[in-house]
C-alpha cells in the first residue's frame, strides 16, 4: 500500500512539473509580427495658377453723369391690355327721354304657307320583251399556203439529190458554198425560188439543178402534208 502510494505521488509530482514547464515555454516563446515593406510612388501635383490680376480703378476718372429727366418717364407695359378713354365731356344735367310702354309693339311677319305640288301621275312603259343578241360566228382562220421550217411538226430530211460537175472554171478551190431559197411540195418534191448568196457565181448554175431536183420527206404540219419554204445552204465539192 505504501508503494502504490509512493508511485502514485510520484507520478502526481512529474506531471505537475511537466505542465509548469510547458507554460513556462509558452511565455518565453514571443510572437513576431511579420511586416511587408512595399515602396509608394509620390505624385507631385501641378503648382495651382496665379490669380487674375485685379482691375485698378483710376482715381481721375470722373464719375459716370446722373440719368436725364427723359430717361425716368415710364416706358410702356406692352403685357397689360390698353384701357379705352372716353374723351368726350358728358354733362350730368342734360333730360333722358323717358321709355313709353303705351305704344302697341309692330305686327309680326306673316308665316309663308307652301302649297303643296300636284304630282304627276307615271305611265307604266309596256315592257319590251326580251331579244337574246345572236351570236357572231367567228370563222376559222383559213390554213396558209405555205410554211416556215418552224411552224412545221419536223423539218424535211433529203432522201436523194441530183449529181452535177464542179465548174473547171474554179482551180483555186475544192469546194463552194451556195445559199438557196426553196419550196418544197407537199409531196416532197423540192422547187428552187432564188439564191441568197454564192462563193463563186460558176457554182450557181449547179446549185439551181440540185434545188430544182431533190426530194425530201413530205413537210406537215398536224399530220397534214403542206407546203414549206426554207433556207437550203448546198456545198458543192470538186
């Protein structure tokens, strides 16, 4: 018992001791404070301007004259309305007519009666009976005798031509060129009308045979043969 005692104090004692050192070390440990120095730019602000010089007033100078009798009179208020003055004299001991009630008051206009109007009796019109407008009949246009290659349903194919000679009289070509007019029957026989134009005047003895001899497929128009007139450029080789 004596020793669990003895322990016991001992331990007590340690403990004490330890926490009487431990706040002794907390008081001794200072606390810091931590300061940041940082550099400040200085302004310099612009001097302030002088103040403007004061007017001297010259002590010669005499005083400005007193305003004129004619500038005292009142000017006249143009916002206020002008009151009418009466400038004739009126005398108080002139007699007014008295006022007569005994005079009888003057007759009053006599109302304008209207008459009435007779109106005339209408006649009824007989009704006119009713003709319906006869209708114009509007005759079909009448087909034309001949056609252009477009107003047909297809242009014209040549089936055969016939053959002709180069003229010997042309050495410097091989070939020429002559634009023609033609008709071409119903029946798809072709007719020569005129030359448009020719390389060479010799090539258009040759080209009047050729479009005076052709045959072509029959040109209709609607699925009716018809007659056609076109534009027919034929090359003429050696």
């Amino acid at each position: 018992m004596n020793l669990k005692s003895i322990i016991l104090g001992i331990a007590t004692t340690a403990v004490l001791i330890t926490v009487l050192v431990a706040t002794r070390m907390m008081l001794l440990t200072r606390v810091e404070a931590e300061f940041e120095i940082r550099e400040i730019e200085t302004v310099e602000l612009p001097e302030p301007p002088p103040p403007p010089p004061e007017e001297q007033v010259e002590e010669d100078t005499p005083p400005p004259p007193p305003p004129a009798i004619a500038d005292l009179s009142p000017t006249l208020d143009v916002s206020q309305p002008v009151l009418p003055v009466m400038t004739i004299k009126v005398d108080p001991r002139i007699a007014v007519d008295t006022f007569f009630t005994d005079q009888p008051p003057a007759p009053l206009p006599k109302p304008i009666v209207k008459r009435p109007v007779a109106k005339a009796k209408l006649t009824a019109k007989p009704k006119t009976p009713y003709k319906p407008k006869a209708r114009v009949k509007v005759a079909p246009p009448k087909p034309k005798s001949e056609y252009s290659v477009g107003e047909l349903d297809r242009k014209p194919r040549l089936l055969r031509n016939p053959s002709v000679r180069f003229p010997s009289s042309i050495r410097n070509a091989s070939s020429g060129r002559v634009v023609v007019k033609v008709a071409i029957l119903p029946s798809g026989k072709s007719q020569f009308l005129s030359v448009i134009s020719s390389s060479h005047p010799a090539l258009i003895p040759a080209a009047k045979r050729i479009a005076g001899g052709s045959r072509f497929t029959p040109p209709t128009r609607r699925g009716v043969a018809v007659k056609a007139v076109m534009t027919w450029p034929i090359i003429i080789k050696k």
